[in-house]
C-alpha cells in the first residue's frame, strides 16, 4: 500500500541521520538555498545525490515539483527508491510506460525519468506545458555522459530547452568527471562548485596490470581469470575473509564464465554474474545480495557503473576495451567510463573496505585494478587519471535535433539558428547549419512560409518523437512508393509480412548494429531466406542502394527477431524446409533483446510515418502488434489469436494449423473436431522433433496437445473479449480526447 504524501518526513540528512555535511556540500546547500543553478563537480562517494534531495526539499517547501533526468533505467529504479523515503516521487522510463497516465497527479512531489524519456515531453508541446508549467528545478544526473554520441546531444538538448522555455527553472548538473567544468559552469549559467582527488572521503588507490596480446579469445580469458585469482589471494585474510568486489567485463560470455570458475576455484568466494542476458528482477536479486554481503564478487558488464550506486572495496576491469554490440569489434572505452568503473572503489560508510595503519592512524581505502595490454599501458595510465572534456554532440545529430527543436516550437529560423549558437563549442559552425537546414527543407521535412514560419511535417514530428535518423524515414517513404508501384502494375498482389520486415529495417541505422562477418553466423542466414524472398528484396532495392552486407544483417536480424517463432512454426514442421541442414543458432537473449528492441523502434516509427492508409499498411500493423507479443512473430492469424487470454505461441500456432484463422472463427468453432485435428498436428509434429533430435545433438522440446476442456474455456474466454470495432476505437479517442482536455482545464 502506498503512502499517502502527507506522512512522507522532510529531508533533514542532520536531523534524521545524524549526518555531519562535509564543506562542499555546505557550499552547494548554500547556492542552491539561494536560488542559484550549481553544476556539482564531486568526487565519487562526496554525496551529489544528497544536494538533489536537499534541491527537491526546497521545491517541496515551495509547492514546487522537480523533475531528474538519469542514464538507465535500472538507474532510475534506485533513484526512485533513494528519493521514496522523504518524497511522493512519480519513475517515468520504458520500465514504467503505464506511469505516463499518471504523470498529471497533483499528489506527486516530483519526477524521475530517462533523458530520452525528457526529451519527449520537452518536445510535446501540450505535454510539457502541463507538466513543466509546476517544475522548480531540472537535475542531471551523470551529466558527463553529454560527451557521448547521441545520448550526449540529447541531455545537451535537454538543458539548452528548459533555459529556453523556463529559463525560472532552478538547474542543478550533477557529476564526478568533467575535466573542463569551469567552461562548463560558465557556458550553462552555473555556480561551480567542486572538490579534488584529496577531498575523496575514501582514499582510492590505482594499479595497472598488463598482459600480452592474445590471437585468441580463450587464452586471453585464461589469463584474465589467473590474475582475478591472484588478487584474491592477495586480498584474502588469514580468516579467508574476502571484501566485497566488482569485475567488469568486456563480454558477457566472460562474466557468466569467471563467476562459475571463482566459485569452483574459491570455496570462501560466493561470485554471481550480472549482465543483460538476466531479467531485471534477477539483477536485482543480485545487487542486493551483494549490498547485503550475501555475495561478495559480481562479474558484471560496464552498465553496472553507469550511475548505479553498488560501491565495493575492489574493482578490477578486465579490459579497457569493449565489443561494440553485435558488431564485434573492439573499440576504446573513453577515460570516463574507467574512472567511472574504477571509482566503485572505496566508499564511506559501506561495510568491508580496506584497511590500512600508518603512524598509528587506521585509514579505510579501496583499490582499482585496471587490465591492460603490454601496448596499451602508457595511454590507460593517462586515462584511469584524466577525464574527458566535454564538448556539444549536437553538429554530428543536426538533422534530428534541429527537427526536435522546430517541433518543439521554436518555429521561425532566427530563433532557431540562435539557440543553435548556444550549443557547447568552441566555435560554432554556421555553414553546417545552413546545410542541415537547406536539406530538411529539400527533402519536405519542413517547409518555410512567406512570413518565415517553419511548418513542421507529418514525417518530421515522428522522425523527432521515435528519435529516428532522417535517413531511415525517408527510406521507409521509398520503400512504401516502390511497393505502390509494383502493386498498380500488377507485379504484386500482396506482400509476406517477413519480406515488409527485411524491406523495411534494410536501412543502415538497423543494419549497421549486426556484425555478419563471421562463418557461424551462416546458418541463422540461410535459415531467414527460406522466409524472406531474396530476389525480391534485391528486385526492390538494386545491387547500387542494397549491398550484399546489408542484406545479410537484415536476414540476420530477422532470424533473431523471430528465432523462437520460426522454429515453432516452421522447422518443426512436418513439411520440413528445404534445406535439412539448417540449424537455428541459439543467441544469447541480451543479443535478442538488443536486436529486437531497435526492430520494434523502427517498425513502430514506420507504422506512424507511413499509417495504414497505403495498400500494405495493415500488413505493417499487424507486423508491428506482433512486435508488441511476448514471443515477437508476425503471421497475422497467429498475433490475432495470441490476444485472447492464455493463448501463446504454441497454441496459436496448433490452431492455426487446425484451419482456424482468427478469433471470430475459433469461437464458432466445434472444439471437439479441433481437439482431434490437434491432436493429429502434435503427432506428426513430435515425429519430426525426434528426427531432428537424433539428427542433431540438440535438445528439443516436444509438442503437447491442448485438451478438449482447455480448448473450450478458451473458446468461451474469446467470445467475452471485446473484438476492437472502429465504432469502439472513435469512442475511445472521443473519451480521450474528453479526459485531455478536462485536464488541462484543471491544471491552468
């Protein structure tokens, strides 16, 4: 049961805590009491979070409300439960989607949200004027990562709109590592206020250790485990007690390895991974294990230092180098990201840090360990000590974020081009600008009346809102004209929903995340053109637009998408593919879910660019619903079945072969004569996984029959549902639309 906001207490960490604040915090309290914007510079483990705290307690004495911007969404869990304790805080984040329903409740103290999720209601205007209209102060947390490609354009935007829209706005931008926080504080109107490395509260104590170069993965692994062991030992005390420690990954193959090896190896280490192959409750489960000292070593993935606050004695980083998604190539981590990493070292008031006496004095400390190869050494002992500077990533985003800015409402070219001139440069590139804007008029993504009045299109408020490339609409726009074409000449009368797919996401912003170099990647290829016409794609796209690489990363992404779905459907069919030879790879899940979550993204922001007014727009709907299905698929009488409650996958798939094609049908339908075609289905069916089990040495679950009392309690369940009708849809828009207004009403 939920508190009510009135019994939430104030936050006084003084008072409640007997918390003594250290000088620099004093100094912040002070400037933020006095209204000012603070940009607080500390080093990790000073107490940024408390200065957000105190920041809310101020709005909150004010009758204000705050909003905080974060990195992760597993960042803005924690946040939500530090925050919980003194107020009546509202997560909005892709974890929490239902809560944008709720985000007009007057009760709320204040918000906490991803960046990209901010930026969508800066950028909406109806939905920012609601909200933003009550907000006292605008927080960043982490506000390094502008630094970094795109998410860095984004916070950069974020900022550069509230000081444009409510420029009232209280700021306060919080971080550890901004080398050139001066300029920073100076260019967004801020007091600074920071500490150096001899005001960390828990001295930190940094080593390198090299290695050499490896040709092979599995010899660098084996070394990388020797020297994990090795600083066990050294750390282990006679009483083989073993302080808490954090190993940072490169792979999530290497994780999962070295947890299951250092428990074999140590019988007073309980190790356990963390990465994205684990469901959030299982992550967790192992967060707080660890905070809990139930474990004491996680072998985890970079993610875990991105804000997350799991402070531990020792961190050891395996390699400054990560694997960038699914392309496979090995790319420098930035100097923030180690510093980051490192500094989960040694932090007050946690239990198990270091100890060491020096002329009678005892002194907590943690260390660092950073691995290294022999050739990389002198540029790693420059980074673990030196942060990046931060500059705009806005130039190298411009189409996109010059239409999230007109679609925001800065409509008229001088204002436009103004606020482009306050972005975090050096010196501001006006010819780009011109560029940028002369192609987005060119390509009828905005168009500029006499009176000099930019109009935003259709196609560019939905490039802005998904946060698509400009690139990738207008490749959906050719695609859909191309297949016009070639339905009014007769060449086509309809199209696979898996042809639409790879036609769709044959766009470099989806392609250029697949790696497809590599031989073990041929078999999830071959395994997609026995349901993607290849000829037809090439048909479409020509040799010139469409290179063989790309095709191969979309027909990759495609059996990854739809790799449990395919096999249900179609490999185990007892009309087996043509080639007996395919087998489907089993990818890791953190694999499927990137894969598919960016596929969602497109397919999602093709459905609202292109609609389903066009000949092949229902087929796209129902690619897109399937997209929203558990276990994604795309057959439209399979996704039609799938909504009625407690039919999944399998069973849509039986009844669909029983010759039942949608849920109108299937509740007209005799579930005696279904029960028995259903049965023959699984019959043949299992005839076929036990070839392919004793043709491959790999484990295949067999088909279960759906019994006759099932088939009717779902016959029964689908004939109380509510099929959607358009007379059902208006009025639901109508009660929306009804519920909008009444609430804008109230909040004016």
């Amino acid at each position: 049961m939920e508190r009510k906001p009135n019994t939430f207490p104030r936050f006084d960490p003084i008072a409640l805590e007997g918390k003594t604040l250290r000088p620099k915090q004093k100094k912040a309290f002070t400037l933020l009491e006095q209204g000012q914007n603070v940009v607080a510079n500390f080093e990790m483990g000073y107490g940024k979070t408390f200065l957000a705290l105190k920041l809310a307690q101020l709005m909150k004495d004010k009758g204000k409300k705050f909003i905080m911007g974060v990195p992760l969404r597993a960042v803005a869990s924690q946040m939500f439960d530090v925050f919980f304790k003194y107020f009546n805080v509202l997560i909005v984040s892709g974890d929490h989607v239902e809560n944008k329903t709720k985000i007009l409740d007057p009760d709320f103290d204040g918000y906490i949200m991803t960046y990209e999720m901010m930026l969508q209601y800066l950028i909406k205007e109806r939905q920012r004027q609601i909200l933003f209209d009550n907000i006292g102060a605008f927080i960043i947390d982490e506000v390094h990562i502008m630094a970094s490609g795109r998410r860095g354009a984004t916070i950069e935007s974020n900022i550069m709109l509230v000081q444009y829209f409510y420029p009232h706005i209280q700021q306060l931008l919080l971080s550890a590592t901004i080398q050139n926080s001066k300029e920073f504080a100076i260019h967004f109107k801020c007091c600074l206020v920071k500490t150096i490395p001899e005001e960390r509260p828990v001295k930190l104590i940094k080593k390198i250790i090299t290695r050499p170069v490896f040709s092979r993965m599995d010899e660098e692994y084996e070394q990388i485990t020797e020297d994990i062991k090795e600083i066990i030992i050294k750390h282990t005390t006679p009483s083989a007690n073993f302080p808490g420690m954090l190993v940072f990954c490169n792979a999530r193959l290497l994780s999962k390895k070295l947890a299951s090896e250092l428990n074999k190896h140590f019988s007073h280490i309980q190790a356990e991974y963390h990465n994205a192959s684990l469901s959030m409750k299982k992550r967790k489960a192992v967060e707080q294990a660890f905070s809990n000292q139930d474990i004491n070593v996680i072998c985890c993935t970079p993610t875990l230092a991105m804000g997350i606050n799991l402070p531990s004695a020792i961190c050891v980083l395996t390699s400054v180098r990560r694997r960038s998604g699914l392309l496979n190539e090995k790319i420098f981590l930035d100097s923030n990201e180690i510093i980051q990493m490192a500094g989960r070292a040694g932090r007050p008031g946690q239990k198990g840090n270091l100890i060491k006496t020096k002329n009678g004095i005892t002194q907590e400390y943690g260390i660092s360990y950073t691995m290294c190869e022999y050739t990389d050494y002198e540029e790693v002992e420059i980074m673990i000590n030196t942060p990046v500077k931060i500059c705009s990533q806005i130039p190298d985003f411009m189409k996109w974020m010059l239409l999230t800015w007109i679609v925001a409402g800065i409509s008229q070219k001088v204002k436009l081009k103004k606020i482009y001139s306050q972005i975090f440069v050096s010196s501001v590139d006006f010819i780009k600008f011109k560029q940028e804007f002369s192609w987005l008029v060119e390509k009828n993504f905005i168009s500029v009346d006499p009176m000099g009045q930019i109009i935003a299109s259709h196609k560019a408020r939905m490039t802005a809102f998904f946060g698509i490339k400009c690139e990738t609409a207008l490749h959906f726009q050719y695609i859909r004209e191309c297949l016009k074409q070639e339905f009014w000449a007769g060449k086509i009368k309809s199209i696979h929903p898996a042809t639409l797919f790879c036609l769709l996401l044959a766009c470099e912003e989806f392609t250029s995340n697949i790696r497809t170099s590599e031989k073990n990647d041929i078999a999830s290829i071959t395994t997609a053109n026995n349901f993607c016409d290849n000829s037809y794609i090439y048909h479409l796209l020509g040799e010139t637009k469409f290179q063989r690489s790309q095709n191969e990363a979309v027909k990759k992404g495609f059996s990854i998408t739809y790799d449990n779905y395919l096999q249900q459907r179609y490999l185990e069919n007892s009309s087996p593919v043509k080639n007996e030879q395919v087998i489907f790879k089993k990818f890791d899940i953190g694999d499927k879910v990137q894969v598919q979550t960016i596929a969602a993204r497109l397919l999602t922001a093709a459905h609202a660019i292109l609609g389903t007014s066009w000949i092949f727009g229902k087929i796209l709907r129902e690619l897109t619903d399937g997209m929203s299905i558990s276990m994604a698929c795309f057959d439209s009488d399979v996704i039609d079945l799938m909504k009625i409650k407690n039919v999944g996958p399998r069973k849509a798939i039986l009844i669909v072969e029983a010759k039942i094609k949608s849920r109108a049908q299937f509740y007209r339908c005799d579930t005696h004569s279904l029960y028995y075609s259903i049965k023959k289905i699984v019959h043949h069916r299992n005839k076929r996984v036990k070839i392919l089990q004793n043709q491959f040495s790999e484990k295949r679950d067999l088909w279960k029959s759906v019994s006759e009392k099932s088939l009717e309690k779902l016959r029964k369940g689908a004939i109380t549902s509510k099929f959607p009708s358009i007379k059902n849809i208006q009025f639901k828009k109508r009660k929306e639309i009804k519920h909008n207004a009444n609430s804008l009403l109230k909040h004016m």
